[in-house]
C-alpha cells in the first residue's frame, strides 16, 4: 500500500508568490527598506495614530472613498497625516525563527493611519497600523499599533530577506486588497486646485469604491 503524501497548501508553492522562494536568489540585506521611525518616534506616532482611528470609528458614515486597483500604490509620503486606509495582507515567513510566537501564515486585514515624525529637521510621514478586530479597535479602546511598510503596491509580492547580528528573517507578502477611507488635512485643499496626486489617480471622479 503506498504512503499518502501531505497535502501542500497552495501559500507553501512559489508559483503563489510569484515565483518567490528561499532559493529564488533574491538579495539579502541588513535591515527593511523605506521609511522607519525610531522606537520613540514610533511611540509619537502610534499615540496619534490611535486617536485618529478612534475618532474616525465613532463616526457614522465609514464609508470607503476609493478601492486601488491591482498594481496601484500607496505612497504613505504623498498622503497627508490623518489619512486612513485598510487593507488585507496575507504573509509566508520562510525562515524557521523559534522565537516566532505566531503562525508561519495568515491572511489578516488592518487599519492604516498615515502619521508624521521629524528626522534631521525634515517632516516623514509612516503607517501604523491595527487590526480591525473589533475586539481591538473600537471608538472606545484601541491596542497598540505597529509600524508597517509606508508603501504598497496592490496585489505585487515582496520578498524581504534580512540578516543581521539579531538573526535570519525571511518572508514573503502580498496586498490583496487595499481601500482609502479618509484623507488626512490638506489633500482635499490641494485637490480642489487641481493638483493631480499620483497614488490617488482619478479617484475624484469615482466616489465610490471600484476595483480596477
């Protein structure tokens, strides 16, 4: 009687990242690219995040303004501070990290809340973000939040490989899906003379939410 070979999970082949792989040879590097704040910052940050989530929760109308379509990105750095986003990700972590307390793989949804820090005089914008759990982001409470990549393209998959004197970190992630909720002070101003915002592309002329 032959041996039943286990089912492989679409996420483990890499045809479901495109091709990605522990042995794809893309290039390792000491640390994640694009914009991160320091831990203090980070703090700054996550406690404006929270409070403009919270508001923005206790509102009635919550109603997404744009969908991004696939190959769309977000650029966090052409948004105003205040503007909100959710979004689905789904993550493979490849390496075999012991310390990880988490599965190798999820698919989860959050909040996006684009928040300012200053760095050697200048003013950078990042995302935090928190689960959409209604059991950890309401309009009463919400749990801490993460810094997270400040760009995302839609439905494109990154390939992260980090080594360093804290380890060997791998992964492989995707944007399904990524929704604009609320832009933050000063998009509508600029909007309204007509200056043309690369990442949003026409959504002033479709208000409601349409995958390209």
């Amino acid at each position: 009687m032959s041996e039943k070979l286990p089912e492989v999970e679409s996420y483990q082949l890499p045809e479901y990242w495109e091709g990605h792989s522990k042995d794809d040879g893309c290039q390792w590097r000491e640390s994640s690219g694009g914009e991160w704040a320091s831990f203090c910052q980070e703090m700054r940050a996550d406690s404006y995040g929270r409070k403009t989530l919270k508001e923005f929760l206790g509102l009635v109308d919550k109603e997404p303004i744009r969908m991004l379509g696939k190959g769309e990105l977000f650029d966090a750095s052409q948004f105003s501070e205040g503007t909100i986003i959710k979004y689905e990700q789904e993550v493979f972590y490849l390496d075999d990290d012991k310390r990880r307390k988490f599965p190798s793989y999820s698919c989860r949804e959050f909040w996006g809340v684009v928040c300012g820090y200053e760095n050697k005089g200048q003013r950078k914008q990042i995302v935090m973000r928190y689960s959409t759990s209604p059991y950890m982001s309401t309009a009463r409470s919400i749990f801490r939040g993460m810094q997270t990549n400040s760009s995302m393209r839609v439905g494109r998959v990154s390939h992260e490989r980090i080594k360093n004197r804290n380890g060997v970190f791998e992964s492989v992630a995707r944007v399904n899906r990524l929704e604009l909720f609320k832009f933050g002070s000063g998009v509508r101003e600029k909007a309204k003379k007509g200056i043309r915002l690369s990442s949003i592309g026409s959504f002033f002329r479709k208000p409601h939410p349409k995958a390209v």
